[in-house]
C-alpha cells in the first residue's frame, strides 16, 4: 500500500471519531468574553500580542492554549493565564469559548472542539508568496481535514492588496476581511528599553545573546526564507564566516542569523567565531528587530515587517533565485517591482555591501510606495473587536 493511501485511510479514520466531536461541540454555550490563543510555531506572533493587549486591557477572560506541557510550564510560571489544549481545562475552555485567535490553521487551538465559536485568524506574515493548498485541494481532502481550509469568522489583513490576495489564495469572502495592523507590530513604536524589557521578559536566552546597549555595537540581522527543499543552502549562498567574522569585527558588529523554526542545520561551526551568533530558532524575532541596523534577507515576508521601522538599513540577498522559484514555491507578483531594495547575488558581493554601507534605507522613496501597498492602515485589530 503507497504511503500516501496509508495516510488518507489514516486520516479517514481519525475523521469518523472527530466530526461526532465537532458536531456535539455546537451544543454548548458561547461566552463571547472567553478568548483563546494560539499559535502553531510557539508563544510568539500576532497571537502573543493581541493575547497581551487584551490581557492588559482586561475586559476580556483570555487564555494561551500551550501545544505540550513545557509551554504551558513555561508560561504559567511567568504568570500568565494558560492551559494545555488537550487537558481537561483545555477541553472545556475550547467547548465553552466565544472567540478563538491563531496564526496558521484553525486547529492551533483545537478546530474539532470550536464549533459555534468565532475563530479569527491572525495569519504570518504579508508578502508575494503563493500561500495556502486551495488551488490543488480535492473535495476528499477537504473532507479529511477541513480545518485546513476552515473560512474563518474574520481574517486580518494589513491592506486592501493583501486582503484581495489572501481571499483569492485561501477561498475567504471579502467580507471577512477586517484590515487593521499586525499585532506583532504595534510594537515598534517603543523605546528601546522597554523592547529590552520584553526580551528579558519572555526570550531570555535571547537577552543573553545580545550585547548590552551601552556597548553600541551594530546588529545585523540575517532571516532568509524557508527552503522547502531541506538542503543545507547556507551552503550553496557560498557563506565565508571567516571573512564575515573579520568584518563584523571591523565594523564593530554582530552579525546575527536567524533561521526559519523548521529549518535544519547544523551550526556547530560557527562556535568558534566571537562576532557571529546563531539565535535560537523558537526565539519571537519582533522586539528584536527595532534595535538592529541592518536586515539581510531575500523572499521572506520580514522584510515587509521591517520597512515600517524609519531609518533602517536593508540588503536583498537572493543568491537562489531561479532554483528557489523552481524547487519551492513561486510568486504571484514581481519581485523586483515589490521588493526594492539593494541586491547582491554572490556572498562577495553581500560583504562588499556591508562594508560600504550601501544597504538600502527604510525611508527610500521606492521602499515607502511598497510600504503603502502593503500597510495601509495604522487602525489597531483590538479596538475594533474589543
């Protein structure tokens, strides 16, 4: 039997246990002042952050639903009202809930339980990239897993162009677009302190990799896409972490990469080196970003994410163009209209850059147009659902 028909069988027999669940789900009664929270990479997101405004607001009963024990650990010692998605309390709270907020898929909370809730999708991030399997799905895979192609309540998006993007990638009626701004980013206003304050506060490990500010060293950022491939393609970039550590050093920086959680590599190597760090892949990026200076990136959506902060410096480094577009995952739109931004195609050509500081500035002219195509509101998503 192929490994695909295992699976489907699997999943049909999965399906004959969990739309009973579902259905009897409707029967309970909804607190609309009961929200839940979740997100399939970790405590991090647009989830974490409307989970801290509302907590802050404190009108609403709002609860983090962990994905395993060790975040529930975690985040009930750091005061924070949550429980496991599958406990007892976690059961209930989903069968009794007005609302449910996640990032990727309707079961980050637990779709087969949700029935008559709300359920509000935050989403991951803006950008060019075709998203979803809608296009390609059967009536049978719907079937199987509808809480992949669930159509959720309400659905944020930042601008009326990626509220017109998402509804064509994920079969979502305009209607349930609500356009507001990304929770995770509300945040870049702050003064650094209290970012650094954030950072102690919930990613500790990250506060221990950074320099203290007093040290005024310049931080660059590497986050490059996720490469469905699985091949080693720091590799293939032609990465010489001699050469960068000597630059970094030159330049009185640190040079830190930051890799997609589901990315595989072994960054051992890289030890020895004082001027490089390798950040935890479950680490939440967005306090951090306000204090860089320079992002190097190439088809990831946090560029889109960093143009709203002023006066930053920006590097493009598709090194992989062509293989990327064939091998992972193609674009909707052009990249050069919608990515401005300087570009170096060899590693050589990515130190010379640096070097010379001639990274692109946030305040282009040509990065501002994308910024309004993509951010064009500054209304807040909590005020409008509070």
């Amino acid at each position: 039997m192929k490994k695909a028909t295992k699976r489907k069988l699997l999943m049909a027999l999965r399906a004959t246990f969990r739309y009973p669940q579902l259905g009897l789900s409707y029967l309970f009664p909804r607190n609309p002042g009961k929200w839940l929270f979740g997100c399939r990479t970790g405590f991090m997101d647009n989830p974490k952050y409307l989970f801290l405004q509302a907590l802050a607001d404190g009108r609403k009963r709002c609860i983090w639903m962990a994905r395993n024990g060790a975040q529930r650990d975690r985040l009930k010692a750091l005061g924070l009202p949550v429980c496991y998605r599958y406990s007892p309390a976690g059961i209930w709270h989903t069968l009794t809930a007005g609302y449910e907020f996640f990032s990727h898929y309707a079961n980050d909370v637990n779709y087969w339980l949700s029935g008559g809730a709300r359920r509000v999708m935050l989403w991951h991030g803006v950008g060019l990239k075709r998203v979803g399997n809608h296009a390609g799905a059967s009536r049978l895979d719907r079937l199987l897993a509808p809480e992949l192609f669930d159509v959720p309540y309400r659905f944020l998006a930042p601008s009326p162009f990626m509220a017109r993007h998402f509804s064509r990638c994920l079969d979502i009626p305009a209607g349930r677009m609500v356009e507001a701004t990304y929770p995770r980013n509300d945040i870049f206003g702050l003064p650094h302190g209290e970012l650094r304050a954030l950072i102690r506060r919930y990613d500790p490990a990250l506060d221990k990799a950074l320099p203290r500010p007093e040290a005024g060293t310049r931080l660059y950022l590497y986050m490059p896409t996720f490469r469905e491939t699985g091949e080693d393609f720091m590799a293939a970039a032609g990465f010489d972490f001699a050469a960068l550590d000597a630059l970094m050093e030159k330049l009185d920086g640190l040079f830190l990469l930051k890799l997609h959680p589901f990315t595989r590599w072994n960054a051992g190597a890289l030890r020895a080196f004082s001027h490089i760090v390798v950040l935890p892949n479950d680490i939440d990026v967005y306090p951090l970003l306000p204090l860089t200076h320079t992002l190097v990136t190439d088809y990831s959506s946090i560029y889109y994410d960093y143009i709203l902060i002023p006066g930053k410096r920006v590097v493009l480094f598709p090194f992989d163009r062509e293989d990327y577009l064939a091998r992972c995952r193609d674009l909707m739109y052009d990249f050069d209209e919608y990515t401005p931004g300087r570009r170096a195609h060899t590693f050589d050509e990515l130190l010379r850059l640096l070097e010379s500081n001639g990274q692109s500035c946030t305040d282009d002219a040509d990065i501002q147009r994308v910024r309004q195509l993509f951010w064009a509101t500054d209304r807040r998503l909590y005020p409008q659902i509070g």
